[in-house]
C-alpha cells in the first residue's frame, strides 16, 4: 500500500501536477487496499480487485455528476449505500469489498461539482487499482492455503477408507479410524475453512461445492455410526436366518465397496475433474439391488406369502438386519449425493452424473435467476443482511445532508467516519467511537504540531509521508481503532497540506468531521437493530426448529398413511424451511464477526454464544434432506403397529423441537416449564412391530438423528462451562 499509494501520489502531484488524478489514485489504494477486507491471499485479492475495477469507474463517474445537488448526492448515496452492503450475500469476497466500493463513490459525491475534471478522476483510480493489482499479485507472496476443493477430495479419501474397512472382516471400524473420521469432518467445517476459500457464492459451482462438503460430512457420520456387521450378529441369529443373513450381508458388502469406489472417484473428481459417472451407476445399481432384497425380505415376515410352487419363502430377516440395511441404504445415499455434487461443483451445468431427485434444484438454473432466489430470500426484515444494508445506506445518506446542509469542512471526512465506525451492534458502535476520538485527538495534536512548525514547507511534507503511511498501514491494522483512527489523521494531514496552503486548523476539521460521523453513527446503531445478530440469532434458530417440527410431523404422517396418503409433488413446508435455513445460516455467520454482547457499564452480558448454533443448522439439514429421502416412491402401506409407532415418534420428535426452540427464543408470556428439554425415554426408537418393512426402520433412523441433535443443542445451552464450541466441542 505505501508503494502503490505513495509511488501514484508522487507521480501525479509533481510528475504530471495532476493533484486530483493524485488524490484519486491515493484514495483508491486505501479503499481497496485498507477500507475493504477481501479475503485471501494477494493474488486471490488482486483477482477480485481487476473483475471490479468496471465498478470502480461507474462508481466514481455516477459520483461526480450527482454532486450538482445535495439532494441528488443524498438520493445516490442512498440507493449506492444499500446496493453496496446488500451485494455481501453474494459471499465473502462481495463482502470485503462493498467499504472500499462505498469510499469510492463518496469520494466524488462532495463539492467542487467538476465534471471536466472526471477524466483525471478515472486516470488516477484506474491507475492505483491497476498497480496496487500488480503489487498484490507480485509482492510478498503468501503460500495458497488449501482449497475448499482439496479439502473436501481429501475428506472423501478418508470416507473411502472407512467404507473399505466396513466392507471386509472384522466388519467395524477402530476408535482410530472413527476419531479420524470425525476429524476430516471438523476440516469442512465453515468456521475451520479460511473465509476466502468457502464456496459461499449463489452461482451453481460455489452451492454445489457447499452441497458436496456436507454430503462428505453427512456420509462420514453415517459410516462411523453403522450398526456392527456380521461377526457381532451371527451368533445370536436364529438358525433359520442365518442363511439369509449370510446372503443379505454380500449386498450389504457390493454396496460399501461400491461406496469406497466412489469415494475415490469423487476425490479424482475433484482433484483432477474425472467423471465419477460409471461408479455413481454401479453404486446406484447395488443399493436398488440391496433395497429390492430389504423390501421383499420384509414383505415374506409381514405376510408369510406362497409361491406357486406351494412352498413357503425362506424365513424374512430379523429386524437387526433390517436395521443395518436401512443404514446401508442412507449410507448409500449420501454417497450418491455426494458424486453427484462433485461433479457438478466441477463441471457446472456439464455434469454428466445423474442428479438426485429433489437435491439438486438449482443445477438447471441460469446464474440470475439464482441471485434473484438468493436476494430474494434476504428481502426482508430478519434478514441480517438486509439490516445491516439499511443501517449503513441511512447513517451514509444522514452523513451527506449533514455535510451537504450545513456545508461542513471536508464533508467527506464525516462520512468517511460514519462509514469506518457505524458497528452491527450498539455496545460495539460505542466502543469503536470512543477509540476512534481518543485516537483522532491524538492524531490531530500530532499534526496541528507538525503544520505549526514546518509551515508552507512542502518538501519536509513530501518527506515525511512516506514514512507515515508504512507506519500508518502495518501499526493501525495490529494496534486497534484508535492507532488506525489517529495515524490516518496525521497521514491526510500531511497529504491535504501537499495540495493546499497547509494551517494547523486543518486538524480541527479532522476533529469536528469525525465527531460528527461518530455521532450519526451512533443514532442509526440505537435506532436499527442494536443488538446486532444476537437476537436474530435466537429468532432464526427458533423459527427453523418450528418450520422443522412441521416437516417432521407431516413426513412421518405420510410414511405411517403409506400408500393411503401418497406425499404430494414436494414436501409439505419445504420452501418455508429452506428459507429459515438460509436465514438461520446469514444470522450465525454474523454472530462469528460481532464481539460478545455488553451488558450495562460495560459489562459483558454473561456467556456469549452457550448454544451449539451449528448445530442447530445442521439439524435443519437433516429435517429438509430427511423428508425428501422418506417420501420417495413407492410409499409401502406398513402394519398398523409399525404406522403408529412411526407417526407417534415423529410427534414426539417434533414436540421436543418445540419445546428446544421455545428455551431459544422464549415470548413474553412463555410460561416457564419443568419438562426436560433432553427426551428422557428414547426405548420407542428400538421397538420392533411385526412386519416393519424398510422405510420404517429408515424412519426411525432418521428421527433418531434429529433427537440427537435436539439433545446437543440443549445441552449446549444448559451447560456454559463446554465452551463456545458445545458440550460435544462440535
């Protein structure tokens, strides 16, 4: 930055006597350079930076003819500031970027209303973007972290060993080879991946790549909780089924090796962009064939049918092994899942894999129409995306008719403040303001110090910045709030008194310009949403547990109705429940980036974040995914103990779900309740009707899942001492 910002200044200032193309190349480095927070390395940056420079020019140029007026500077700082914050749910990247973008136009927003001099305004942002580019990309390079792409190739691996070892004597996995698992799942984790390689975006590679990760994680899970094969079975097995034991357990072994294959094939896939498709089909092809097996095995126990023949079948298999099978078969399901996600993370909409039914819908879709859907789903107040954009478009535009009406010195200043200091939460806002002029008076002493004693000496001045800015730029960053706030004042100090004749009042403006951008910043924080995330948080987690328990209670109904109440084309509330996802997932990746809460003086408002948030969203993965899989043709009609039991269980889950997302988000009039929030009799999730088929024992499977996940959430609620991470460290 004090290359490129200083090199630029120079050149302009004495080389060319271009003072505005000047100040613009400076500027433009410290947006994009100081202001904006891209993540990444500085390649990864600079690539950024060079697909916005197009903006950069509109921004500017749209800037300098609305500054006829304050009231068009108003209306387009307005529109400017929301569209800027709002682009942060087109990811990270969008995101880091957006404070920089909004420098840029609030640069040429302030009088003198010059339009002739728009063309040295283009030069010199052109000029610094396209150096401070070439500076990141060449300089002091940073070694490339891991892509999310390797990641997840390497995760598969490990998927792959585990399926291998289930797929041969002894038939189990190791406490090794289980933490291990455990461990490559944590490495897909969000909060474990650097920010700059999440697939965070809306198009369809970057949701794909998300799809993939979790298909990894939900595979490897599933693998590490598989019942215990054969040699832990056969013992106690009746005689009479232990031939088809024996013959079940070979397809239970085609389907796990069919899964290692396609493990391997899927990290291939991702390293090297090798098509997975022949191994998606033979996985395919052994689960229907192991699924077949299942359904008619349980068929000939519920109904003890005759062949033609007048035989009677061999013995159906006992509910053990159905047990085992159902997890095979979602074992196998994640797997295709996850082949089908790799490759179209690869291949974009050329994937040659068959898609899932219902996974996959956005793999069809043109790029708009996926922004649309994903702008649309943060159109709206509970969206923190959507606060935050208004927030900072109201203190921007407060900032300029401020600036504008009272035709306050060096209005950019202000604004400038208002957009540096204006914080998520109103207890963060406060503490940033009070650093910031602590250290702006300190900055400005200093200054009005140097102004009086070098006077109109605009060599001691030339000399002097330099120097100031690579202190400025490696001290404030590392420092905090008031070292970044008071260096920088120094540093336009010095830079405003190489453009004009310098005074030391110039520091009183800096001071008067700041106030006034911290003061506006500080209504728009009391005003819009003080608390940040936090209470949106609670809102999020608590609407998608509702929306959850709805999904829950319908899908278990239609398996226990069977063929009586075939499901309708999509899941009853599955559009309600990926919204609350979504929303959910905004409001926790804020949480992450706003500091604990203040309480009153000060104080920090107790334990910050005690609830497993995470897990939270991951249970309403699991209920959006789970309903989908239940409800695939054929439905089989079950026997009235098994449709009771089944639809019983899912009442049970989704009255737990309530009542966790009461303790979340509690009403005023929420009455307070002694009913544990863990459910303290889990013995209907091993009960056995006569006759269960298949899909019964998958359901079963699938609520136990998600009682799981209620009892980790509320755990980590009740239990402050296990940490930020939850009781489980998940």
């Amino acid at each position: 930055m004090t290359l490129v910002a200083g090199g630029c200044f120079y050149l302009f200032r004495y080389g060319f006597d271009r003072p505005v193309a000047a100040i613009y190349a400076l500027f433009t480095v410290v947006a994009l350079g100081g202001l904006s927070r891209i993540p990444g390395t500085g390649r990864q940056q600079a690539a950024v930076i060079l697909r916005l420079l197009p903006a950069c020019w509109v921004l500017v140029t749209v800037g300098t003819y609305l500054s006829v007026r304050t009231w068009t500077a108003a209306v387009g700082m307005l529109v400017v500031g929301f569209t800027l914050a709002f682009s942060a749910v087109g990811g990270p990247r969008l995101a880091g970027a957006a404070p920089g973008l909004q420098l840029l136009y609030i640069l040429p927003s302030f009088p003198p209303y010059d339009p002739g001099s728009l063309g040295d305004r283009l030069i010199g942002t052109t000029t610094g973007a396209v150096l401070f580019v070439a500076a990141e990309a060449l300089l002091f390079r940073e070694p490339a972290p891991l892509s999310y792409r390797e990641r997840a190739a390497r995760t598969a691996l490990n998927a792959e060993h585990c399926a291998t070892r289930l797929a041969a004597p002894p038939y189990a996995l190791t406490d090794t080879d289980v933490r291990a698992a455990r461990t490559a799942g944590q490495a897909l984790r969000p909060l474990n991946v650097p920010e700059a390689e999440r697939p965070a975006g809306p198009g369809v590679r970057d949701r794909a790549l998300t799809h993939t990760g979790l298909a990894i994680r939900t595979l490897l899970s599933r693998l590490a909780q598989l019942p215990a094969g054969p040699a832990a079975r056969q013992e106690t097995a009746p005689d009479a089924t232990a031939g088809p034991v024996r013959e079940a357990e070979l397809g239970v072994t085609a389907v796990l090796r069919a899964v290692a294959a396609l493990a391997a094939a899927t990290a291939a896939c991702l390293r090297a962009g090798d098509s997975p498709s022949a191994e998606q089909e033979a996985l395919a092809a052994a689960r229907a064939r192991l699924s077949e097996a299942s359904a008619g095995t349980a068929a000939t126990r519920a109904h003890g049918s005759l062949p033609p023949g007048g035989t009677m079948r061999a013995p159906g298999l006992p509910p053990a092994v159905l047990r085992r099978h159902a997890a095979v078969l979602e074992i196998a399901d994640a797997a295709l899942a996850m082949g089908a996600a790799a490759d179209l993370a690869v291949r974009g909409r050329h994937a040659t894999v068959e898609l899932p039914v219902g996974h996959f819908w956005y793999a069809r879709s043109p790029d708009p129409v996926l922004w649309w859907h994903r702008m649309h789903g943060h159109a709206g107040r509970r969206s923190v995306f959507f606060q935050n954009a208004v927030r900072m478009a109201l203190a921007l535009t407060a900032a300029r008719l401020v600036a504008g009406v009272d035709t306050l010195p060096h209005g950019f200043w202000a604004t400038l403040a208002t957009l540096t200091l204006t914080r998520t939460t109103l207890g963060a806002t406060w503490s940033t303001i009070r650093l910031a002029l602590a250290g702006t008076l300190a900055g400005a002493l200093v200054s009005a110090g140097i102004l009086i004693l070098a006077g109109s000496g605009t060599a001691v001045y030339a000399v002097l910045l330099p120097l100031l800015m690579l202190f400025a730029f490696t001290v404030g960053p590392v420092k905090g709030m008031g070292w970044a706030q008071g260096l920088f004042t120094v540093t336009v100090a010095l830079v405003f008194a190489q453009l004009a004749q310098p005074t030391w009042r110039l520091a009183e403006v800096r001071i008067l310009d700041v106030l006034v951008g911290s003061v506006i910043g500080a209504v728009f924080g009391v005003l819009a949403w003080p608390r940040g995330a936090h209470d949106e948080m609670r809102r999020a987690g608590a609407e998608l547990l509702r929306r959850a328990a709805e999904i829950v209670v319908a899908t278990s109904a239609s398996v226990a109705g069977g063929a009586a109440s075939p499901a309708p084309s999509g899941v009853p509330g599955r559009r309600s429940l990926q919204r609350a996802v979504i929303l959910a997932e905004s409001a926790y990746a804020q949480l992450q980036s706003e500091p604990p809460a203040l309480g009153g003086r000060g104080r920090r408002a107790g334990p910050p974040h005690v609830v497993d948030w995470q897990e939270t969203l991951i249970t309403g993965h699991h209920a959006l995914w789970g309903s989908a899989r239940m409800l695939e043709p054929p439905l089989a009609e079950l026997s009235p103990a098994a449709a009771e039991s089944a639809g019983t269980l899912g009442e049970r889950v989704a009255g737990r779900m309530l009542l966790v997302s009461a303790a979340l988000d509690p009403g005023e009039d929420t009455p307070a309740t002694s009913v544990p929030l863990i459910d303290p009799a889990l013995a209907a999730f091993s009960a056995e009707p006569p006759g269960a088929p298949r899909r019964y024992y998958a359901t079963v499977a699938w609520l136990g899942s998600l009682m799981t996940d209620l009892r980790r959430i509320a755990h980590a609620d009740h239990t402050p001492e296990a940490g930020p991470g939850g009781a489980d460290g998940r």
